[in-house]
C-alpha cells in the first residue's frame, strides 16, 4: 500500500427477496495501515450499486481535497462505470456524475477489484451493509439513514 494514500474498502448488500428491497452500503477507511472512519447507509427500493456509489462519494466528500484514492471492491460494476459519463440508457447516472464531479477534487481516484476472501476487511463491509440492511427492517426506521460505525483498534 502506498504512503499516505486513503484506501477506501467498499461493500454492499441487497435483499431482492423482499418486497422493499432492501439494500446497504459501507466502507471502511484506511491511511498508512491505521483504520480511520467507517460509514454505513441503507435505504428501501434500491440495489447494493447506489448503495455503494453512495458512500463512494461520502468518501470523496470527507476526505481532504488533492488526496489519492484507492476504493477497494469486488464490485467490477463499480470499476466499470464510476467515472464513465452516463448515457440516456444508464442506471444510477446522477451518482455516477456526482462520482465524476468530485473526482476532480482529488489526485488521483482509482477503483481496484479484490477477492472477496483474501482480504478480511472486504468482507466485513459486505457485513456492514447486511446488518445496516437488516436494522432498516425494524419499525419505523429513518429513510436513507446513515450511520456511523466507531473503530475499535
């Protein structure tokens, strides 16, 4: 991992078997090998690729401006399309664009595919989501509410 580059670990969740469908995002962030935020959303009636947009551009908002960005996913959807300008027939085109805007905050953004299980981290995120996902089912659950997760060293 190089110096001072914010590696952002990407995860998310959807339930398509509920008729709200369910779905959840998060990340866990990283700088010189110590664990520096971790974020958490979920929301009804949308998919695990909005989610993860999602706090991809929490991410590019929180972090300070000219940073490098690694997010580290097994999503290829996410390395595919977060900063390819949208067509008419594209899904999640406003976050792509708003992924496309704040890219030029930064130094360099990159998107890096990972296996799901070599890293333990990435699947903890896919966690994340899942209980965030779960949670939201409960009664009366704030829509679109993010939460954020304190870091245990």
């Amino acid at each position: 991992m190089e110096p001072d580059t914010y590696y952002v670990w990407c995860g998310g969740s959807c339930d398509y078997a509920h008729d709200e469908r369910c779905s959840g995002g998060a990340y866990i962030m990283q700088r010189n090998d110590e664990t520096l935020d971790t974020y958490v959303i979920s929301d009804d009636h949308t998919t695990e690729f909005r989610m993860i947009l999602s706090v991809m551009i929490h991410a590019m908002k929180v972090i300070p401006e000219g940073a490098s960005i690694v997010f580290m996913t097994n999503v290829s959807y996410i390395q595919q399309n977060y900063d390819k300008v949208p067509t008419d027939k594209s899904a999640n085109a406003d976050l792509i664009n708003e992924c496309i805007s704040l890219k030029a905050r930064h130094t360099s953004i990159n998107v890096r595919i990972v296996p799901f299980h070599k890293y333990s981290i990435l699947p903890a995120t896919h966690e994340l989501a899942h209980d965030a996902m779960t949670e939201r089912r409960a009664p009366h659950p704030p829509k679109g509410a993010a939460i954020r997760m304190p870091i245990e060293n």
